[in-house]
C-alpha cells in the first residue's frame, strides 16, 4: 500500500514537473513579433491649420435625429460646401459625386488591373442630451481650442476621420504622389442613423458600376493608450467584423382578471421567470476563431503570467474564458450577448395582464445569426404560454481577413507612425457604416488611426468630446501611410 501511495506521489510529481515545464516553455516562445524593417516615417504638418480645420468641421451641427432625419438640412449643406471650399487640390484632382448629402470621392489609380481601395468616415454626428451643454467644459458646437485640445461634438465620432482623410490626400497631393490603386474617399451622412441613405446608397452606386474594392477603412477601434487590461503598450486594435442585432419580445399571455382574486400564477411572474433564465444561459460563446487570434495577438505584450495563461489555453482554458466573461467588455468579444430592456404589462393597477412583454436586445457574435438566437431563446423559455417574437435585426457582417495585404498595409503604417505598439484584429461591438461599404470590398476594416485613451471614452456619444492637437495630426499621419501603403502593391 505504501508503495503505490509513493509511487503515485512520485508519478504526480513528476507530471506536475513535466506540466510546468511545458507551460514554461511555451510562455517563454509566446512574445512580440520582432519589430524589423520598419523605419519611422517623418511627415512635417502645419499642426495649427490642421485644427483649425478640425475645429471649422465640428462648428457645423450636422446632427442625426433618430426621428426627424433630414432635420437641419442646411447645416449639412453648408458642410459639404466648406469642404469644396477648404480643400481645393482635393476638389482639383479628384472627381466628386454627390449621393444625397454623401460625398464619393474617386482618386484614378494609375494600374486600372488593381482592385481600388476605400477610405471613409461620417460627418453626422449625434445629438447633444439637451440638459447635459452645461456639463461641457466647452460648448458642444465650439470647435473652441485650449491648451492644445480641440473640443467638441464629433472631435472623435467621426469628423477626426473625415477631416483627417481630406488632410492625409491633401498632403499626398502637395507631395506630388500618385496612387497605383484607384483610391475612392467616402463621407457619410447618416450612420448614426442606419447609414441607408448615405453609405448603403454609395454602395449601390458602386455596385451597380460594377466596383469591387480589394479593402475598405471605415471607423472602429482605436489605437488604445492603457484601456486594455495588463497591457503597457499601445495598442492598435483593428476589428475586422463587427457584430450584428436582433431584439426579441419574450410574450407571457394569461387569463387575465381582477386583481382582488389572482391566480397563483399570472403572466408577470412567467415572464419574470423567462428572464431571469435568459440571463442564467448566456449564449455560448467562448475563445475561437477571431477572439483567440485577437487575445492571442494581445497577449504577447502582456507581462509573465498573463502571457503565461494565453499561452497555454490547452491547460488554463476555462479559467481565461471565466475571466474574460466577467467583464462586460470582453465578454461582448466572445458570445452574442443577452440585454433586457423594455417591460410591459398590464394597463391598469388593479387589472390582471393578458399579455405582459419583455424586449430584449441580442448583439450577435459573427458565429451566431439572428435564426439560431432566435431559436435558441425560443428553446430555452418558450411554453404553453410563452412565446417568441423578433423584432428584426441584422445579421452580424462576415469576418474579414487579418493576413491579407489591406490588414498587412494598416499595420505596417501603424507600426511607421507609433513605433513598436502591439496590434490585434478586432471585433467591432458597435454598429458603423462598414455594414454597407463591406457588400463591394473583399475586406471591410474598422479602425481609426488615433490613440485613445480610457478618459477619453465618454466623450463617445457623450460629454466632453475631444481630441488633442497632438493626437489628431498624428492620426493625419497615420492616414497619409495607410493611403500611401494601401494604393501601391
Ligand atoms: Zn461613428
């Protein structure tokens, strides 16, 4: 008995020194790819005319109503009007088509046999919560600049990247380049609403002159200064899909009645029950695919023992995958998740529901469609008196590749502008025009070239928006290598 007693003791020291081993190992050959042949790039701006440009675009209050689109037509006129008039060389070299209040600008490439490329951005921009204009440090519509940062609505969300596109081409073309890839420029009108008319409507014109584009760069992530966890680099995140959308009513019905005689059970507490197993049964989701690529990427700037963990999934699997589910933000990178909203019930607080509704609103994981949600809700609550109904939705856009040349070209020109930063495809939680553009390109990439930081994150849609002047012309940069690297082959 002893005997087998040591001799397990010694086989279990033994497989926990081999085990250890391994993890070692493997840690020590997960690290950053090497940083070659990549020579910093040195492009002279006159930062000052650039912010103010910048500044000129967020006085013009292009906002997208959800209920009155169309509302304050004249601002965005006089937008499209300002960029005629503001850059020239622009207007000169390359042909402009108006699709409704979008513009489509097409730069001739000089190999017609290359597939061309699309950079885009969106002029619209949210509306200001009336209320919250005194929570502002600046006026929301100033454009003011102080202390090197310019302030206002769209200095992030997106008028950075349509002004910084029309900059990086104006650049090009004082510079006397010529691209070998016809180059298109898109500016939007709507995305914060849809997009249909502007981006969606740009893509039919293109579609129907029969243009397939190699890659497309719309907005997404960012090149994040400390917002991912246990990274102290930079890190360019470009997300290469971006989720989709399907709200589902979840209808409990019953009998009904006075609500001095209830039942034991009405349609409250079987909604209730509904809803508290839709949040118990998350959707399956779990590191695969795109999310292991991206944390895998990730990961190799990390310290020890996080480096550790990725780099051995075999053995700590689970416990990445519970870590990471945690946290709303890197759980929405690995499954479709699950958001109750809207309730409803009876109409009167003395009169018992025949029909109480919960909504509830799934962003859907490129692994999952808005059939198998649906699906897998309905299996999950639906009985004799629960039912399922959608809402509609969208699909999530297909996942486009991290080892073609587009993807290859971003990261280079990354890498010429900010140095030795980590870079790591992405998954765009939000929605962007790309939903449309991404019908005519092979490759649909979301990124925009500027860093943020975790500050810098409730200006996105809310107070404070803002960019440093720093921060914007090296996003400028960043835009003139992508065009540069992009249109040649
Ligand atoms: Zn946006």
């Amino acid at each position: 008995m002893k005997k087998i007693i040591k001799n397990a003791a010694a086989a279990i020291i033994t497989l926990t020194v081999a085990i250890s081993a391994i993890v070692v190992v493997r840690t020590l050959n997960h690290t950053r790819p090497p940083f070659i042949n990549i020579a910093e790039v040195n492009i002279q701006l006159d930062e000052a005319k650039l912010a103010a440009n910048l500044a000129a675009a967020i006085r013009f209050k292009t906002v997208s109503y959800q209920a009155a689109p169309g509302k304050q037509n004249q601002e965005f006129s006089n937008f499209l009007d300002w960029v005629v008039a503001t850059y020239p060389q622009v207007n000169q070299v390359l042909e402009l088509v108006l699709v409704n209040q979008s513009m489509l600008y097409k730069w001739q490439g000089s190999d017609d046999a290359l597939k061309p490329i699309l950079i885009t951005g969106h002029y619209d921009v949210v509306p200001v919560i009336p209320g919250s204009e005194k929570n502002w440090q600046q006026p929301p519509f100033s454009g003011n600049i102080v202390d090197g940062v310019i302030w206002g609505r769209g200095a992030l969300d997106d008028k950075s990247g349509v002004v910084g596109i029309l900059q990086a081409v104006t650049y090009l073309l004082e510079q006397g380049f010529k691209p070998q890839r016809t180059v298109y420029l898109s500016f939007g009108h709507d995305e914060e609403i849809g997009g249909r008319n502007g981006a969606g409507a740009v893509t039919a014109l293109l579609k129907e002159q029969g243009v397939q584009l190699a890659w497309s760069l719309d907005e997404g992530s960012f090149v994040f200064d400390g917002i991912f966890p246990g990274l102290d680099s930079l890190m360019a995140s470009i997300n290469v899909a971006e989720k989709g959308s399907i709200t589902l009513d979840i209808v409990a019905t019953a009998p009904g009645g006075h609500s001095s005689m209830p039942p034991q059970k009405n349609a409250v507490g079987d909604l209730a029950k509904a809803i508290t197993k839709l949040q118990d049964n998350p959707v399956p989701g779990g590191l695969s695919g795109l999310s292991t690529a991206m944390f895998d990427n990730v990961s190799r700037y990390m310290p020890f023992t996080m480096r550790s963990l990725f780099a051995n999934q075999w053995l700590f699997g689970l416990v990445i995958d519970q870590q990471l589910s945690a946290s709303a933000t890197t759980n929405a990178m690995l499954r479709t998740t699950t958001a109750p909203t809207m309730l409803s019930g009876s109409i009167k607080t003395n009169v018992l529901p025949i029909e109480a509704i919960a909504t509830v609103n799934f962003r859907i994981h490129p692994r999952d469609n808005m059939r198998s949600i649906e699906d897998y809700v309905t299996q999950l609550v639906a009985s004799d008196t629960i039912s399922v109904r959608t809402r509609g939705g969208i699909n999530a856009s297909t996942v486009s590749d991290w080892n073609a040349k587009g993807y290859g070209d971003i990261v280079q020109s990354m890498r010429e502008i900010y140095g030795d930063i980590a870079v790591a495809p992405g998954l765009m939680i939000a929605g962007s025009d790309s939903k449309h553009y991404g019908q005519v390109a092979n490759n649909a990439y979301r990124f925009n070239p500027f860093v943020l930081a975790s500050h810098d994150l409730t200006g996105f849609h809310g107070t404070n928006e803002k960019i440093t002047v720093r921060n914007f012309a090296q996003g400028v940069r960043g835009y003139i290598q992508i065009i540069r690297n992009g249109s040649e082959t």
